[in-house]
C-alpha cells in the first residue's frame, strides 16, 4: 500500500487532496504538513513512499523541499503542484529529484493514475532489489565451491594455459592475497577411509567432517601465518606462506592434536617436503598426494612428514603362497562352519601381508580373488552373500573404497563372519526374526519411550540373550542402534525450518532438549542448531 504524505501551506488544497486519495484501497494518507520544514519532520516519523508538494510556501518551499528529500531520503517519490507561472521553479524541483508535476487546479484521474503508475514502479524496484540480493545471497554460497573448483582445476594442473596475470586476477577475485614471489609450503589432510565413510554414512556426514577439519586447521594456521585452502577429491590441501620447516612442524602437530581432540575421525596429514612459488604449486599437491600413500600401514592416524620413498614388494612366490593358505584356510572354515576360527584365520593370513610389506593393489587383488572362490565353490555362500548385501553390506564395493591396510583387515573380519553366521542360519542352525520385528517396532515408535525391557517383552526373550543377539546381527548395541534411527529421523527434520530445534528433539523420542543436544552433538560432531546451518 503506498503512503503519501500531502505538503501545502493552503488547508483546503490538502483536505482535497487528501479525501480524493482516500477514496482508493491501494493509498493511505501517511501525514499533512503545511510547509517544508513540518514535511521533513513527518518523513522522519511516517517513511512515506511518495510526497505531494507545493512549490509556493512559507519557512520551506517545494524547491528546497524536494531538494532536501532527494538528498536525506532518495527513495521517496516527489510530485510537484505548481501554478502556470512557477514554470522555472518546476524545471528547477524537477532537476533535484521530482518525478512529475500538477498543474493546479488538480485534477483527480490525473492525480489517481499517476499515483497508480508510482505504486507500480515502487512494487517493481522492490521486487528488483529483493531478485538483487537474493542472487547475492546465492553467490556468496555459492563462492566457496567456485573457488574450490578453480583451485583444484589450477593445482592438478588442468588449466596449463592461464597466464599469471590472469592467475592473479582469479585468486584477487576470490579474496586470496598473492604475489608472484611468495613461496609456499603445504599441509595436506585426509581423512582416512572417507569413501568408505561416506558410502556407510552418507556424503553429507562426510562434508560435515571436512567442514569440521577446516575450521579446525584454518584457524590454528592462520595465528601464525597466511594461508588458502582447497577440498579436493583426495583431502584437504593448504597452502601455507612459509618455508620455515619449525613453523610447520608446529602446525602440523598443533593440528593432528585438536583434530584428533575435535574432529572425532581418523585423518593422516602430509607436510611437504618442499617448498615452491605460486606457478608450481601443482608440483607441491602431486608431492604431498603421492607421500601419502605411506598411510597405508598405519594403525593410526598419521603424520607423514619425512622424505623416505614410498615402496612397497612386488608380487613373488611368497605372496602367491599366502594367497594359497588364505584359500585353504577359508574353505575349511566354511566347510565347518566354525566362526570362532574365522577372527584368527584372517588376521593372521592379513599380518603375513603387511610382515612382507605387499602392495595395496596386490592385498585388494588377494581379498577379491579368495571372496569370488569362495562364492564360486559353495552355493550357501553365495546365499549368504545376498543376504548381506541386502543388508547394505557390500564387501568388493567397500574394498575400493578404503585407504588403510588395517581397515581391510577389519572388514575382511567383520564380513566373513557374518557370513559364517548367515551359512548357520542358512543351514538349519538356527533361523528367527527376532532383529527384523525389533527393528519395525524402532520405526514405527521411535518417538516412544523404548527401554530394553519392553523389547524384551515383544519378542519373548531375556535381556542378555537378546543383547548378544542384536550385537552379532547387527554388529551394534541396541541402545546405539536406537539412538543413531533416532538422530537420522531428528536430522531430517531439522531441515524443515518451520520446525524448532528443541521440537525435534520431542519429536525423535527425547523429551528433554539440553539432553536431545548433547546425544546429537555425541553422534554427529555437531549441535542441532549447528547442522541446521551448515545444510540447509
């Protein structure tokens, strides 16, 4: 609705003016004022979006008024009334900012759809300027990932044919202060197994790590020197201006520290062992990516920060006789059934690789050719197989995925056991859907409260009994299970702004927010409100 105020120094003009305006919907009356100097304190007070004035009055006329108006409140709309022989005071309000004049006596249709054209245009600049800023908002979230692009496109060397200058310009574009002559120096985080994380937990819960990991590093760094950093597909990559081989290391243990107190995952970070200008920093990125392969055959997260050469054993008689005992060992074990060997068996056959040093790609080629012998020579096997990918399980897919010897080990584990379990079942051994009649009641009342006890009670079993059994099947606490289905629902919801965070928390079976808070924050690494923001 546009607000008008009316200025003129004659009252029964503005009681004119003002009944012939009311009479539309789509105007109100914002004020009268008899002279300038009375406008101008009503604009303060009303915001009126248009003022009708007067050329001719006491104290302030129309001409300084609308010159005053177009320099206090540029957005207000000025129309002038005016007398055939205040020609030149018009021409002069008209260069300060009036948009149109009125002749007097006014005529009201004039007035009427001149006032209708202003509204239009006011509507129209205020839909522009909303269209303006959302598409500000839009490119300043959008900013981080177009600089990531762009750097990652210039640090694995796919733009070869930027010139310097234009280098300059991109990085000035994206807020990064740079010359030509600075030497840099590059700390390199990965968190370890990602892919993997990602396939079991979702790429969201991964970027919510990375996000963490940043933040973290970022802000410890730049303390003490400038810095830029860049995602990539294979971690986190900073560049750090200095050469001083003290100072890094400092950060880097500063780091590997907080991270492993904050972040809650495992990460190995690479520092280089060199140091390089702007134009070859694609040399540095290809340094530290190759240096970290040397994670491979940590128990832990690591530090790799030394220059010894990355190498590992060839493929000779050795491996092909492990290769050979890990096949025997494995149709034994299946053929009886016999799950307590299986943790022994694998493990030992695994720390014959690593004594020896294999290959990465030799150990994934050993674990796959045994898993496809294996399905291959018994038919409940691959029975066994469907049913655990069926529960999300994917063993060859997973495989690819991992970065670290120990956390093939540990799937290599954790497969064939349940797989041992599924060929009992299979086998007559035992079959009941005990886990599957639990895990609908958690779907369905989830938001409940659901203790042990009452799940005991719908399945008809004892409390331990039932422990174990979710544990083996399942391969978590039930307890745990209960509370992740709980936190994946409350994630969901807080995607919908129109719900509260603390209503969530009700919403997923916890009554109390301050303790709905801190079991989220336990499992996600975050607070609600905080994952909130960073997703929507």
């Amino acid at each position: 609705m546009l607000k008008i105020l009316i200025v003129d120094d004659e009252i029964i003009l503005r009681k004119g003016l003002t009944k012939a305006i009311s009479k539309h919907n789509d105007f109100v009356i914002a004020g009268e004022a008899a002279d300038g100097v009375e406008a101008l304190s009503m604009l303060e007070q009303h915001s009126p979006d248009v003022v009708i004035t007067d050329i001719r009055m006491p104290n302030m006329d129309g001409k300084e008024l609308v010159r005053v108006i177009t320099e206090k409140f540029p957005t207000v709309r000025k129309i002038v009334l005016s007398g055939f022989d205040d020609f030149g005071y018009v021409r002069d309000t008209m260069k300060n900012g009036a948009v149109d004049y009125l002749l007097k006596p006014v005529d009201d249709e004039k007035l009427i759809q001149l006032l209708k054209h202003l509204s239009e245009a006011i509507d129209t600049e205020k839909r522009d300027k909303e269209e303006r800023i959302d598409q500000n908002i839009k490119l300043n979230e959008s900013l981080p990932i177009l600089k990531d692009r762009f750097l990652e496109t210039f640090i694995t060397g796919n733009n070869p044919n930027i010139t310097t200058e234009e280098l300059l310009a991109k990085f000035d574009y994206y807020g990064i202060t740079i010359d030509v002559e600075d030497r840099f120096s590059a700390i390199f985080i990965s968190i370890d197994n990602y892919r993997q994380f990602c396939y079991q937990q979702g790429e969201e819960e991964g970027k919510i790590k990375y996000f963490i990991v940043r933040n973290i590093s970022e802000e410890l760094i730049r303390e003490k020197v400038e810095c830029f950093s860049c995602l990539t597909e294979q971690g986190l990559v900073i560049f750090i201006k200095t050469s001083c081989r003290e100072v890094l290391s400092h950060m880097v243990n500063s780091i590997f520290y907080n991270l492993n107190k904050y972040a809650q995952i495992r990460f190995s970070i690479v520092l280089s062992r060199s140091n390089d200008r702007l134009e070859n920093l694609s040399v540095l990125y290809k340094e530290v990516c190759h240096d970290l392969m040397l994670r491979y055959y940590a128990d832990t997260g690591t530090i790799i920060g030394n220059s010894r050469e990355v190498s590992f054993s060839d493929w000779d008689i050795e491996t092909e006789a492990i290769k050979v005992e890990f096949e025997k060992r494995l149709e034994r074990i299946i053929e009886s059934s016999n799950i307590s060997e299986v943790k022994s068996a694998i493990e030992q056959i695994f720390d014959q690789l690593r004594n020896k040093n294999t290959h990465p790609g030799d150990v994934n080629q050993i674990t796959a050719d045994m898993f496809a012998k294996m399905r291959f020579k018994f038919n409940d096997f691959e029975r066994a197989i469907d049913r655990l990918n069926s529960g999300g399980v994917n063993y060859l897919k997973e495989m690819q995925l991992i970065d670290t010897f120990d956390e093939i080990k540990k799937l290599s584990v954790f497969v064939y056991t349940e797989l041992i379990k599924q060929i009992i079942i299979i086998r007559g051994k035992k079959d009941k859907k005990i886990i599957e009649i639990v895990k609908d009641y958690i779907s369905k009342h989830y938001n409940e409260d659901i203790t042990l006890a009452k799940i005991t009670e719908l399945v008809f079993v004892n409390a331990n009994y039932f422990s174990e059994m979710f544990k083996n099947n399942t391969g978590e606490n039930f307890i745990d299970y209960l509370t992740r289905f709980r936190i994946d629902k409350a994630k969901v919801l807080l995607k919908d702004v129109a719900i509260k965070t603390y209503e969530v928390g009700r919403l997923v079976g916890y009554d109390d927010p301050n303790y709905f808070s801190k079991v989220f924050k336990k499992v996600v690494g975050i607070t609600p409100s905080q994952y909130r923001n960073i997703v929507l």
